[in-house]
C-alpha cells in the first residue's frame, strides 16, 4: 500500500487538480486509519470539483444541515 500512495502522489505533482487523483491518495490513507490526511484531501478534491458526483458523495462532499 506504501507503493500505491507514493505512486498517486507523485502522479498529483503531475495533475495537482485531479479529483480522481485526490480521492484515491484519500482513501489510501483512509485504509492506513490516517483519518487526518484522508479528510484534507477529500476536502480538496471537494474544492476543485464541487460539481463532481464522485466528490458529493464522499464524506467531505456531504453537507449538514
């Protein structure tokens, strides 16, 4: 699992904006129980793609009311 995140990592220095590309590095710390890290970068891929349905539906897309 160390190799897939080193791999999406570098993969975001390439596409920084990549909602795909965030999500995955997301939920690779997610499955590592890194709760911290996988919320800051849900909440990026939220911020550079609102609109993605992908996005909305993950924890950090969902909103309270």
């Amino acid at each position: 699992m160390d190799h897939a995140l080193t791999d999406e990592r570098t993969a975001l220095n390439f596409a920084p904006e990549q909602p795909v590309l965030l999500m995955n590095v997301a939920y690779l710390h997610l499955k590592r129980s890194e709760f911290k890290q996988s919320l800051e970068y849900l909440e990026r891929a939220r911020r550079v793609a609102p609109d993605n349905p992908d996005v909305q539906n993950s924890p950090a897309g969902r909103t309270t009311v």
